[in-house]
C-alpha cells in the first residue's frame, strides 16, 4: 500500500515537473514586487533579457523543487545530504538564501507544503 502510494506521488511530480517545463510562464508570471531580476532591478517584464533570465532561473529551481519532491518519495523526507549532489547543494543553498531573507514568499510556502526541513 505505501508503495503504491509512492508511486502515484512519483508519477503526480513527474506530471507537475512537465508542466512546468511546458509552460515556464507559469512560476514567473506574476512575481512578487520584492522580487529582483539580475540587474537588480523590479522584476515581471516578460520582454526584457533579464525577464529572459528570471525565466530561466524559475525553471531551473523548479525543476530542483522536483527533484526534492521526488526525494520525499522515495526517502520519507527533505533532508538531503549535501554531499548527493547537485540536490543536495541546491537544498543547502535554499536554506542560506531563506535566512537571508532572499526567497520569496511562493517559494517558502511550496517548500513549506512539502515539509522542508530548514534545520
């Protein structure tokens, strides 16, 4: 039973990742006004390079934030070591990035619903 339940989150993140994938507007399409592009600037313009770029880095910590909720299938938990790499880097980074206070608040709220251990 615990098994097939697993196997049925596996197969609902690899649905939700290719969504995702599909569509990259998705994450970024209303960014919070906190939230900076790499110029440092307001972020949410769609046709400037560095909302480009904001695109780009949603879709790769979206495609992370997959990989973690694949690991909390299969292992039960968040709490990745940092030596398996790239996740592992990834969650660690997660953490520093919070305690700065440079996540925003969607990306708390997801890695919250997933039980993200910020220990």
């Amino acid at each position: 039973l615990d098994q097939r339940d697993g196997e049925a989150t596996l197969k609902q993140v690899a649905v939700a990742s290719q969504a995702a994938a599909a569509d990259p507007s998705r994450s970024a399409a209303s960014p919070p006004s906190h939230h900076k592009n790499a110029t440092g600037g307001e972020g949410g313009e769609e046709s400037s390079p560095s909302a480009t770029v904001l695109d780009r880095h949603d879709q790769k910590w979206n495609a992370r934030y997959c990989e973690l909720a694949n690991y909390k299938a299969v292992h039960g938990h968040c709490k990745v070591p940092q030596s398996q790499r790239p996740l592992g880097t990834w969650v660690t980074k997660q953490r520093a990035f919070r305690k700065k206070e440079k996540l925003t608040e969607e990306r708390l709220e997801k890695l919250d619903d997933i039980g993200f251990d910020w220990g």
